[in-house]
C-alpha cells in the first residue's frame, strides 16, 4: 500500500536522549512528512480507562527509521511512539506527552 502525498502532513522526529526525574528528553526535530489520524480501536482505550483523543495512528514511509519511544511533534504538541509496526510503510501509534513531562533538545 502506498500513502498518499495529498494526506500527508509536516512532522517533526526527535530521537529519545533519556529520562531524569520523570522527565523525557528528545534531540533535535527531523523534519518529515506523515499521515496522521485518530486511534480508532476504542475498545483498548476503554478497558484501561484512556482518552481516545491522547492516542493518534502515523503512517510513515519515509527512510528515517522509527522506533518506540520516539518523539514525535505535530502542530499541536508532542507525542511519544509507544508501539510500531512495520510493513510495507511503518505504522505508529503516539502517545500525547503533557507539558512538563518532556524537554526538547532544540526549545530555549
């Protein structure tokens, strides 16, 4: 299956550095281009009590590989890959992150 290019939208990939006192920090932003959508299986989402609307779907097929703990900004916020699959294209599912939660290698 190939993504289309017209559903696809600006992201920014940021590699996991660590995590000190609870806090996650990611390097500098890649910039890439992705499909983005809401996390429709519901049924997860009830049975352990967690907003639908804090989980999104990425589809990427970019060379930039992804990996779980990945950050991931979008325009409104950071989001964390906290599972992947990979086929013919990598499918993510993000997490949102809080603020507070996170640093950013590239934000002053």
């Amino acid at each position: 299956m190939r993504l289309r290019e017209r559903e696809k939208r600006d992201v920014l990939l940021r590699a996991f550095t660590g995590l000190d006192d609870d806090v996650y920090t990611f390097g500098e932003g890649v910039p890439a281009r992705a499909s983005v959508y809401p996390l429709t299986s519901g049924m997860d989402a009830r049975v352990t009590g967690e907003q639908e609307t804090l989980r999104l779907r990425m589809l990427y097929d970019g060379g930039e590989p992804l990996q779980v703990g990945m950050g991931v900004t979008l325009a409104d916020g950071l989001y964390r890959i906290v599972s992947l699959n990979r086929w013919a294209h990598q499918e993510a599912v993000l997490e949102r992150m809080s603020e507070g939660r996170y640093s950013l290698a590239d934000s002053t």
